[in-house]
C-alpha cells in the first residue's frame, strides 16, 4: 500500500523536473453544474500538456534504467511523457506509437521536441 512517505518520497524526486502549476478556483455553478466550490489543477501547463511527467518522471527516476533505454507503447500523453523525461535525464527511449494515433501526435514524437 502506498502511503504518504511514499507520496512524499515521490515528490521529492520529481520536484526539480516537474513545474509547479497553478491551481484556479471557481464556482461550478459558472459551468452549469449544480453550484459548489470547484478546483482546477492547470495541468495543460506542465511539460507535454498534461500530469503525465509526473509519473514518468518518478518511475525513471526510483529505479536503474539500463544503457538500452526505456520503451513505452503510447499513441498519446504517456509516450510524450516518457520519451521527454527520458530525454532530460539523458537515457535512450523508444516509443512505438500506433499507426491510428493522431498525426500531429506521430510527427511530434519523430524529430521535434516532446
């Protein structure tokens, strides 16, 4: 079972390679949803627009990672998301993307940055 020095654990890991981003609050009532007190965690301001890095960030960084690199199998945010941290902490990745995925996901994932 995961408990909070786990969380607390992972946090401290990942802190120097994850941004900080804002949380907005609101009424859900602005929506149209029955009105109470809404969170909104900006999480499209993170590196490759989601929460994903988070997660890859700590998996790559809570174990050894072999000189042959990381592989994921993703047509979407979590191949963004390794292949980005793997690239910032200098390991190899290989990301095998589905040929129905999103071309723009595809092109991005070939010779642009993630």
């Amino acid at each position: 079972m995961i408990g909070q020095n786990d969380i607390r654990a992972a946090y401290a890991r990942i802190q120097p390679h994850v941004r900080r981003t804002p949380v907005v609050r609101a009424n859900a009532g602005d929506f149209g949803a029955p009105d109470r007190p809404l969170a909104l965690k900006l999480e499209f301001l993170q590196h490759t627009g989601t929460f994903k890095p988070r997660g890859a960030f700590n998996n790559l960084l809570s174990r050894a990672v072999p000189a042959a690199g990381v592989a994921a199998a993703s047509g979407g945010n979590h191949g963004a998301a390794v292949a980005y941290a793997a690239q910032r902490l200098g390991h190899k990745a290989t990301i095998f993307v589905p040929d129905v995925s999103s071309p723009v996901k595809i092109a991005r994932g070939t010779d642009g940055p993630v």
